[in-house]
C-alpha cells in the first residue's frame, strides 16, 4: 500500500519535473546563470570577482526567479492540480511531488548553470559552501512561493505577495537591521544581531558564505563575534538547521491550508 | 723595509694564539676550565656534548665555537652565555633553558657592552630571551635559529633583544614563538635582513626610539600582533612580507608616530589590516602589494604628508579606512582592483578619479557591527550611489590617476 503511494508520488513528480524541465523560462534562467557564471570567471584574472558576481546570482537573482516561477508556475497548473484532486490521491502526496517537483528543477538549473563553474574555477571551501548555499536558497523561495500561492486565489495578487516577500528580504530586511545597528549602537547588540539574522535565509547564507569569502575582515572585532557563533562546526550546523527550517515552516503551513481549502 | 720588517715581528708576536679543545676525549673536560685556559685571541673549540655549568661568562676575546652542535644547559637555574669582552665569536653551539625570571632577564646569549661579537649558528631552545644585545655596537647576529613554547606573554622573552645599540646586523635568523621575533630600543642605523619571524606570541618585530634602521627581504608571519613600530623616523622597509596576522588588534604592520620613512616593495598578505598608520609624517609607501587583507590600509586623520604610491591593491574586503574627514596625503596611480572607471587615451591611467575609500568603510569604523550586513545587496547598492555623489566619505579622499592594470611587482 504504501509502496504503490510512493510509487504514485514518484509518478506525478516525474510528470511535473519533465514539465517544468522542458519549460523555456527555466531553460533560459539556467542559461543565463551559466552565461554570467562562465563570464564573470573567464573575464577576470583573479576568481574572487567571479564569485562576488555568484554571491549576488545566490543573494539576489536566484531568491526573484525561484519565487516568481514557482508562484505563476502553480497557478498556472491550478487546472492541472484539479485534475488530480479528481483522482484517488491524497492531497498531501499532490502538493508534496510539486514542491519536490519544483524544487528539484530550480536546484537543478542552479546546479547547471552556477555550480559547474564553480566547482571548475573555485573547487574549495568558498566554492563548496556557495553551492550548498545556493541549492537551499533556491528550496527556501520555491516554499515561499508555495505560501504565498495558496493565501489567495487571485494571481495578480499571489505574485504581488511573492515579489514583496522577495524584496522584503533581499532589501528592506537589510535596511531595518541597518537602522537598529545605528539606533542600538551604543548597546552591545552583537549577540542579539547574530540572533536577528536568523529572521532572514538571504542574510544567513550570506554571512555563512561572508565568512569563508571574507576571513581576513571577519578576524576583527565584531567579526570575530560571528565567527565565533557561525564560523565553528555547531554554528554551521545551527544556521544550515535554520535555513531548513525557512523552507520547512512555510511548506508546511501551506501545506496545511492546501490540505483544507475549498478548491 | 726596516719598518715593515719590524712590524711583521710585532704581528708574529701576536699571532701567538692557540686552540684550546674542551670535550669528553680531551684532558679539559669543562667549558669554564676552558675559558679560565684562553687569553685574549685564542680559540676555545668546545665538542659535542653536554655541558651542564651553569652561568659561562666569557670576559676575554676568544673564538668560541662548538663542534657537532654542543649543548650548552642553562637548567631553567642560569643566564646561559653571558658575553662581557669585545670581539667574541660564539658559533655553533645549541643553547637551552635559560632561567625565567623578570628582574634580571637572564638570556641564552647575553652581550654586555661589548663590541664586534659575533653570535653565528647557533640553536636556542626553550629560552627565556633569546639573544640579547645590551650597550653594543658592530655586533652580528646571524644565521640563528631561535625556539621558545611559551603561550602567555609574561611567560615569555623576546627572540632578539637590542637595547640602546648601534650598527648591528642581524641576518637570516629564525625565530619561533617568543614573545617579540625582534625587539629594538634605542637601536641606531642597523641593518635586519632575511630574518623569518613567525608564531610569536606578541610581534613579530617591535621596534621604538631606533631610527635610521633598514629593514629587508624578512618574512613576519601568524604573530599574535603582527608587526609594530613606534615613535621612529628614517625607517626603510624594504621587500618584507608580512602575512597571516589575523585579529582585531593585529597589523600587518602598524606604524605609529613614524615619519621620514620609506616603505617600498613588501607584501601584505591575509592579515586583518596591512598597514595601520597612526601619527606617521612624510612617509613614502609605494610598489607595495595588498592582497586579500580585510582593511588594505587604516590611515588615520592625524597623517600627513604621507605618499601612497605605486601600490597594488587586490581583493581586500575594504582598501582604505579612516577615522575622520580629515585627508593630508596624497594617493596617486595605485591600482585598485575594485576601480570601474575607463581609459579612453589609453594611456595605463583611468580617466576617472577613483575614490578608494567606501561608504560602508566609513560605516564599519564609526559602528563596527555594521559588519555583519557586508555584500548585503543594500550596502552594494548604498555604496554605489555614495561612489556617485560623495556625501558622507571626504571628496578629497582620492586617487586622480588611478591604473588600469596591476603593477608587475
């Protein structure tokens, strides 16, 4: 019995990855990543600009295209879903193969277009931590996506929610924590700081790939705080724990709201 | 023909001196038996072995050298070698355990106001300090490897210790975690030069009030502090590397009240800042390399007239960093490797003034948790439009011709 399930999941997970795979909006996000990748790194003589330009692609163009093509992705296929509702599935085992489904491919283009010049021109630490970084990133916003599509049924509304939440943390996240950096300044908020980037997945796989990218700086002061906490293997293992979690918790609300909404 | 004659005699006369050996096969079976034998001029060759007596003074000038590395043990009671004469040459002995103690800093090799000695070859171990210099003058030190294991820093000697000297050399020693790799006060025009200074547990080389020094083609590596030089003028710094000095109080190098110098052709490698220049006046820095520093260089406000030249600057975290608003010196065709400018002439130089130090640096040094939002997509973007229309960073805080290519150094 349960066998045949997964063998039913692994069936529609098939169907939706060869879908998405074939889709031109992906097959151009993987060309694109691959384009600026191999660029950035052929172009210039030292590798630290190419992975900046990496840095960016993972902090700021990989989060946008994850969440956008997810969302319209799932309201696209709202007919798709309905169809298989009619069918003897569960529910849980539908809306499962699509974030499998979906997450896959944009790990996969992510992997195809970013990590195979990484791991040419940067096969180290720096290199490795960018790509492990990357794939959950990408995880993380497709999760998002899946909340932000199933708060309304609207789809013009749902990827007005998706962008917000896109620009919250690539942008306006960062901006608030200026402003407490600078109102708190004569505090000791070091800690507390370590704590608030854990409210954001850009910014914790930001510092992640900060401290490999950046040792010499991270030695000083306030560096030394947060590679005392991140840099040692429990902060690792915490932050990676974390940045889990920010695909996990949102996954699983909407998999709640999935589960009982009036289709 | 007369006269020489009789000045060859007079030489002869001198040239008298014998060898001396000290050893297990030879009737003199003790170093100070040894030394009571010689008189001025003679050669006291002591054989391997080893050799458990105490405070050796030597108080005459005498050749002094160990064959098959001789052990000379201090027991952590004793000053090991005390040297009191002029014209002493110490050479191939292994020296161990000096005795600690803070009143009296007994040595491994001590030299009291004496001149033209020579301490060449040897080993020293687990010393308090090292070799150390005290009222000297013509003295060389050289080819020694020095060794402590302290891990605190009252623990600890320095490696090589001039006080109140001149005209001394010291060449090609190593020296490992001591707590200074090379201390100098009061030391005048000596030269220091393919030393390696690693590990140590305060500097690598620490130097105040010794002026006219040159400095060349010395490694400084992972020391607890870097490098630091203090309330000195006429320094020359030539081709050093400095590297892997990581912490928040650590340098590459770290200048204060420096002026007169000249800087040119060392390398700044990893180190959390190359260079952090305090109080320094009339200082050239130029053809040096930067490269992965997390501050290139920390130049204070109450700098002047310093050049910063010729320098390359590759993959820092932040190029420059300062205090104030305040610019006295002068940046001009450094290559920089974050500059985005253009070069329509074509003649090496960017057309575009490149101004080297960021917004966020600013931001960094006025509020250093700051650090954590670094290569956040905001800062990028704050840091951009600040390049734009300078408003927070001094706009005289810049580099008019800067270089399209990286110099070859």
């Amino acid at each position: 019995m349960c066998f045949k399930l997964i063998k039913k999941m692994n069936r529609i997970i098939k169907i939706i990855l060869s879908d998405i795979l074939k889709n031109k909006i992906v097959l151009a996000f993987t060309l694109i990543l691959a384009i600026l990748s191999w660029s950035s790194f052929a172009l210039e003589d030292n590798s630290s600009k190419g992975l900046l330009t990496i840095l960016n692609v993972i902090l700021f163009t990989v989060p946008l295209v994850s969440i956008l093509f997810a969302t319209i992705y799932l309201y696209n296929s709202s007919e798709f879903i309905e169809l298989l509702l009619s069918q003897p599935i569960k529910r849980v085992k539908i809306w499962m193969s699509l974030f499998i489904g979906l997450s896959t491919s944009m790990v996969i283009a992510f992997l195809l277009g970013a990590g195979i010049p990484l791991l040419i021109y940067s096969p180290n630490a720096v290199g490795f931590m960018m790509i492990s970084v990357g794939s959950i990133i990408s995880i993380v916003f497709v999760a998002l996506a899946f909340l932000s599509s199933i708060v309304t049924r609207d789809k013009a509304k749902g990827i007005g929610i998706a962008i917000m939440i896109w620009l919250f943390f690539a942008l306006l996240f960062d901006g608030l924590v200026l402003f407490l950096l600078f109102q708190f300044a004569d505090y000791p908020i070091e800690k507390a700081m370590v704590g608030i980037t854990a409210l954001s997945p850009i910014d914790l796989a930001r510092i992640q790939i900060l401290l490999h990218l950046d040792v010499s700086a991270m030695m000083g002061y306030t560096g030394a705080i947060f590679k005392d906490f991140f840099g040692t293997s429990l902060g690792l293992i915490v932050s990676f724990l974390l940045l889990c979690l920010w695909a996990i918790i949102p996954f699983s609300i909407s998999l709640k709201m999935f589960k009982s909404k009036d289709l | 023909m007369k006269y020489f004659l009789i000045i060859l005699l007079l030489f002869s006369f001198s040239l008298n001196a014998t060898t001396i050996h000290v050893g297990k096969n030879y009737p003199i079976k003790s170093v100070k038996e040894g030394i009571a034998l010689t008189k001025d001029g003679d050669t006291l060759m002591v054989h391997g072995g080893w050799y458990k007596e105490g405070n050796i003074i030597i108080d005459k000038k005498i050749v002094f050298i160990g064959k098959g590395l001789p052990v000379l043990d201090g027991e952590k009671k004793h000053e090991v070698l005390s040297i009191k004469s002029d014209s002493v040459v110490v050479d191939g002995f292994k020296v161990i355990k000096s005795a600690y103690a803070t009143i009296t800093d007994p040595c491994g090799i001590k030299v009291y106001n004496a001149k033209y000695v020579i301490i060449q070859n040897n080993v020293l171990d687990d010393n308090f300090f090292g070799i150390y210099l005290q009222n000297c003058q013509k003295c060389t030190i050289k080819n020694n490897r020095l060794k402590a294991y302290g891990k605190e820093e009252q623990q600890l000697g320095n490696g090589i210790h001039c006080w109140k000297s001149n005209d001394i050399l010291i060449i090609a020693n190593r020296i490992d975690g001591h707590r200074d790799g090379i201390y100098f006060e009061f030391v005048f025009d000596s030269l220091i030069w393919r030393n390696i200074s690693t590990n140590n547990v305060r500097y690598g080389l620490h130097f105040m009030f010794s002026h006219s020094d040159t400095y060349i083609t010395n490694i400084f590596r992972n020391n607890g502090a870097g490098v630091s030089v203090m309330y000195t003028k006429g320094v020359k710094m030539f081709n050093n590397t400095f590297e892997q000095n990581w912490g928040d109080s650590a340098y590459g190098l770290l200048l204060k009240d420096i002026s007169d110098s000249y800087i040119f052709n060392n390398k700044f490698i990893s180190n959390t800042s190359g260079i952090y220049l305090e109080g320094g006046s009339r200082n050239k820095i130029e053809k040096n390399q930067f490269i992965s520093n997390g501050w290139g260089m920390k130049i204070q406000a109450n700098c002047m007239d310093n050049e910063i030249v010729n320098n390359n600057f590759l993959k820092n975290t932040f190029d420059i960093s300062t205090n104030g608003s305040l610019v006295l010196n002068t940046f001009n065709n450094n290559y920089w490797d974050k500059y985005e400018g253009y070069d329509l002439n074509r003649d090496g130089v960017g057309d575009v003034p490149y101004h080297p130090l960021s917004l966020f640096a600013v931001l960094v040094e006025s509020n250093p948790s700051t650090m954590l939002l670094y290569r956040s997509f905001m800062i990028t973007l704050l840091d951009k439009s600040e390049k734009v229309l300078p408003s927070i960073t001094p706009d005289n805080f810049v580099d008019n011709k800067p270089l399209m290519k990286p110099l070859p150094l």
